[in-house]
C-alpha cells in the first residue's frame, strides 16, 4: 500500500479502491486502511480528499482512521481546519479543547460554550482542562458573568472545591500546572484580599504576577508569611528578576518584614557585581533600620566595593555594624585595614590590626605579609 499512496494521486486512488470494494463486506475496512496510511504520513489534504470519497459514496471510516486524521491536525494546530472537521462530525476530546481554548483566549465566549455545549450532545464529557481554558480566557478578559458561571459549573461537577478559597493553595498549583496563569493569579489575589496565608510552593508558582500583587496586597496591610515571602524573592533571584526583587524588597522592609538574609544577600551581590555601589549601600541601610543583616560573605563583598571606591567611611561604618552582629572574619578586617591604609589613616588602621591579633582572625601568612605592606605604602 506505501507504494501505491507514493505512486498515485488520492483522487485515483480512492476511486480505484471505491470501484473495487463495492458490494464487498471489507469495503469500509479496506478505504479505511486507506486512509490510515495517507494520514500516517502526514498527508493530511490527501486523507481529507479519501474521507470525503467515502463519505459521499456511503462508507463510514473506522474509528482508527478518523482518529489518525484528528492526529495530524492536532500536530498542525490549524484552527479552521479543526473547526471545519467539527462541523463535518470527526472529532474528539483534544480537538474541542484545542478549538474552546481558542475562543477563550480572544473572548468569544459565546462560541467557546456553543462548542462546550456539543461536547455534551457528543458524549464527549469535558474536563477540567476543558472548563479552565473557558475559565482563564475569562479572568483574562475579566468576564465576571463567565468566571462565576464557569466555577459554579465546575463545583457542581467536583472539579473545585464549593468553596476554591478553602483550598487556596491547591487551587492555584493545579490551574498554573496547566498553565492557566489568568486563573492561577485571580485566585492568589483573591488569597491575598482574604489575607490567607499561602504555603510556600504556591508563591513560587506565581513569581511571573506574584511580586505585584503581593507588593501591593503588603502596601494595603498583607502579612504574608516570612518563610514563603523569603523562598518566594529568592526564586525572583535564581530567575534574574532584579527589577522585581528589588521592588519587593523595598516594600517588605517599607513594612518593617524581616526576610532571609539570602534575599537581601543575592540583591547587594548583584548591585556589586555591576557597580551599583549607591544602590547596595541604601539597600543596606534600610535593613539596619529593621535590624536586619546579611551574611559575611555578602558584607565582605559590599565592604571591598566600598574601600574600591575609596569611600572608606563607610567601609568603616559598616564594619562597625558587622562587629556589633558578630559577623566579622579575617577577610573583614583585612579589607578595612587595607582601606584605612590607602586613606592614610595609620593609626586607626594599626588599632584595627591589633585587634583582629586579638581576637584571633590572623590571615594566613602570604595574606598577613601582604597586609603588613600596606602599611609601607
């Protein structure tokens, strides 16, 4: 059969097996074969030319055939395609949903329930995917007739819960599952209204809306969770959202929230990285005032951007407030001393260097030799 589909049109073809077939029991059978192998190849005009030869000379495809047919426009995702098949009866659960998701999308919810409403008629019983592709073209389109009628249909058929809001959580990681993000986000604000507190997976769901409705749920009094605010800025982080983290932030130290270090560490790391040094210091400053810290590492970093820039005050300054936190360490000292150095400023520097013997934060001895020259220059 490969041969003959590559060798002759599927005009010739199909009349050919149509002539032969007639008055035989296997005619439906053989033309179905057909037409299995001209969609298995992707054919798709010459298997829709076959169906239609059978269907105007009284023979019905098999189930396999149709669905081989229904294959190929999935893969095709050809709108008016899938449409003009619906209307012709060939059909089936994927491509309703393909066909009402599109409505959806532009709005035409009219069509969208015309075609959830043959679903029905054709046994073909819709979904959850099927009733939140409605759903998200309506939180998209804020449809609120739409989005009430669809959660009340979707509750009577025990696809939500009678009350979404009880099972916030839930709700909003199965719709962002299926990416319906429309939906996922009206639910997470509708949390936020509500001020329920969320588990932290959900925040991560929603890191694309999240940052703002959460930065302006905050503004109007939400208190989210310390936990998941935390894990939540630190995804905007591993994403690269500075803008967004950088937003956040401000907000929740506005509102006196005292987040993981981590987050404020990945925002003074990246404002250092680039040189933003005003940036990481006002960050910072903000964060004493609700006494909130970062870890050596990240002050190690943000105090060697400063002695770089020669502003040596405010390394110092800083380094008083690592000190006063316990949080200074050999690399610390080293860097202030330094500073102090190169500012000419001996004395304070020699009083620094005691100190750090003191406590017992002497650098290795390549470093502490080089330290000692500073003191030469």
């Amino acid at each position: 059969m490969d041969s003959l589909v590559k060798t002759h049109p599927a005009s010739v073809l199909g009349e050919a097996m149509i002539d032969s077939c007639r008055g035989k029991s296997l005619k439906s059978g053989a033309l179905s074969f057909v037409l299995e192998c001209y969609s298995h190849k992707g054919l798709f005009m010459e298997s829709l030319e076959i169906f239609l030869k059978m269907r105007g000379n009284g023979f019905i495809a098999s189930g396999t055939a149709c669905n081989a047919i229904l294959d190929i426009l999935c893969k095709d995702g050809n709108f008016e395609r899938i449409v003009k098949f619906l209307d012709m009866g060939i059909y089936n659960s994927v491509l309703y949903n393909g066909v009402i998701d599109r409505c959806s999308k532009r709005g035409d919810f009219e069509a969208a329930f015309e075609r959830l409403n043959q679903m029905c008629e054709r046994k073909l019983d819709p979904g959850f995917s099927t009733y939140s592709a409605i759903l998200d073209g309506a939180c998209k389109h804020g449809n609120e007739e739409v989005i009430e009628r669809v959660m009340d249909i979707m509750a009577e058929k025990g696809l939500l819960p009678k009350c979404p809001l009880s099972q916030c959580d839930l709700v909003i990681q199965k719709f962002s599952d299926l990416c319906r993000m429309n939906v996922a986000t009206m639910f997470f604000k509708r949390a936020c209204d509500e001020k329920i507190g969320l588990q932290d997976a959900t925040y991560g769901y929603q890191y694309e809306q999240g940052y703002k409705i959460l930065g302006d749920m905050m503004r109007r009094g939400f208190r989210p969770g310390t936990t998941g605010l935390s894990k939540f800025i630190s995804l905007l982080s591993r994403k690269r959202r500075w803008r967004e983290v950088e937003d956040l932030l401000d907000v929740v130290l506005e509102k006196g929230l005292l987040p993981d270090s981590s987050c404020c560490c990945s925002l003074v790391e990246h404002y250092c990285s680039r040189r933003q040094i005003d940036k990481a210091v006002a960050l910072h400053n903000k964060m004493e005032k609700v006494q909130a810290s970062l870890d050596v590492a990240t002050y190690n970093i943000l105090l060697n951007g400063l002695a770089k820039n020669s502003r040596i005050e405010e390394v110092v300054r800083v380094f008083d407030y690592m000190e006063g936190l316990k949080l200074v360490n050999s690399e610390s000292f080293t860097i202030t001393i330094r500073g102090l150095c190169h500012a000419k400023e001996m004395r304070k520097a020699m009083k620094l260097h005691d100190k750090m013997l003191d406590m017992g934060l002497k650098p290795d001895k390549a470093a502490y030799k080089r330290l000692i020259l500073e003191f030469n220059h």
